[in-house]
C-alpha cells in the first residue's frame, strides 16, 4: 500500500522547498532498496567525494539514514518522494492537457474559413440612381470594400487623407457625403476612439440591396 505524503511536514520543512537535481536522482535510486555508496557512484557515474557530499547532506535534511554501509530512505525521505512522484505526475498530465488543447486548437484554425459576405450587386442600383460621379464612385469603393472584407467603413486618418483616396477636394468630398448621407446611403464619422474619420455605409441600405441581389436570383 502507497505511503500518504505527510503535506503538513513537507510543506513547513522550507530547507526541501531546495531539493532538486542530483538529490532527487539519489532518492529514486535509493527507493530500490538500501545501497552503499560506491552503488550509487556506479549507477550515477559521479565520483566518490561527490556522490558521499549529497548523502551527508541529504542525511542533515533527514531525507535519508545510514545503517553501516547502506544508505537508505528515512520516513521523510519516502514521504517526499511519494509528493515528488506526484508533482511530476501532476505536471505531466496538465501538459498533455495543455499540448491536446493546442492540438485541437490549431486543428480549428488551420480548418476555418472565414466566411465570406453575400455580394452586393451595385451595377443596376448605380445606374438608376440619381447620383453624380463622385457620389457614386464613393458608394462604389464601398460596396467593393464589403464584397471583399464584410466591413461598411473605410478608415482615414483625417478628411484630406479621404479625400486623396477618392481624387476629389475636401470640399467636393464634403458635399458629396452630405448628399449620401441625406439619402441613408452612406455617412462619414470621426472615430475619437481611434482618432480616425470614416466613411461608412448604412447597414439598412447594403441589407436592401441584398434583398434586390437575393430576388434577382431566384427570378
């Protein structure tokens, strides 16, 4: 039967908060049974003084007993190694858990695919309606950029940037947002989040014009 680990003997003895390394390998091979200590030089490949320098100090922490020639495990000793076995048991299984959430993790990105928006169709709309070049050649790089990205705005730095982007004045660009804006087509806004201007489309209009794609289809 496995010996309970006394936590409460472990856990106020701070001089083994220290044990690692050589120390540890020393208990796992004392756990085998009692061995002297030129056993444990030919098992570890260390030498004499360095293998004999661990066992006395193991012997201070009262990890381990000397019975003649043999070296063996104390109560405190097997008690350690029994929280050791489980620590590491412990550790092992939280990274295979960790190592198959990754796993499945990067199953579900290399498998998404992001989904593409429906397509506006804007050749017939834009040729029905009653607005100018510029008007609609903004509505137009809109709707282009939703085909392709499933966002209604456009971002600038500032009104001039914007204005660069669609090869008109600002004032010209000013007019023509004010006209889109009056018909609910598209709007421009000072994002002070972001410290940025946009210029978006209204999502009750790209969702009529969807519908119009959606019947055209299906007639």
């Amino acid at each position: 039967m496995a010996m309970k680990p006394n936590y409460q003997l472990l856990s106020t003895t701070t001089t083994l908060g220290r044990i690692r390394g050589f120390t540890v390998e020393l208990l796992f091979h004392l756990n085998e049974g009692p061995k002297r200590c030129r056993d444990l030089v030919e098992k570890t490949g260390k030498s004499h003084s360095y293998v004999w320098r661990y066992l006395k100090n193991m012997q201070n922490y009262g990890l381990v007993e000397k019975n003649g020639v043999f070296w063996e495990l104390s109560i405190l000793g097997r008690e350690f190694l029994s929280y050791i076995n489980i620590l590491y048991n412990n550790i092992s299984e939280y990274r295979k858990i960790i190592e198959r959430k990754s796993k499945d993790n990067r199953k579900k990105v290399e498998s998404y695919t992001p989904k593409k928006p429906k397509q506006v169709r804007i050749s017939a709309w834009l040729s029905s309606s009653n607005l100018d070049e510029l008007e609609s050649r903004v509505v137009e790089v809109l709707v282009n950029h939703y085909n392709k990205t499933g966002s209604l705005f456009l971002y600038f730095r500032d009104p001039y940037e914007a204005a660069e982007f669609f090869k008109c004045t600002p004032d010209q660009l000013t007019q023509a947002m004010r006209k889109l804006k009056q018909d609910r087509i598209a709007y421009p806004w000072r994002d002070r989040t972001l410290n940025a201007w946009k210029i978006g489309l209204y999502k009750a209009w790209v969702q009529a014009l969807l519908a119009e794609t959606e019947i055209e289809k299906k007639g």
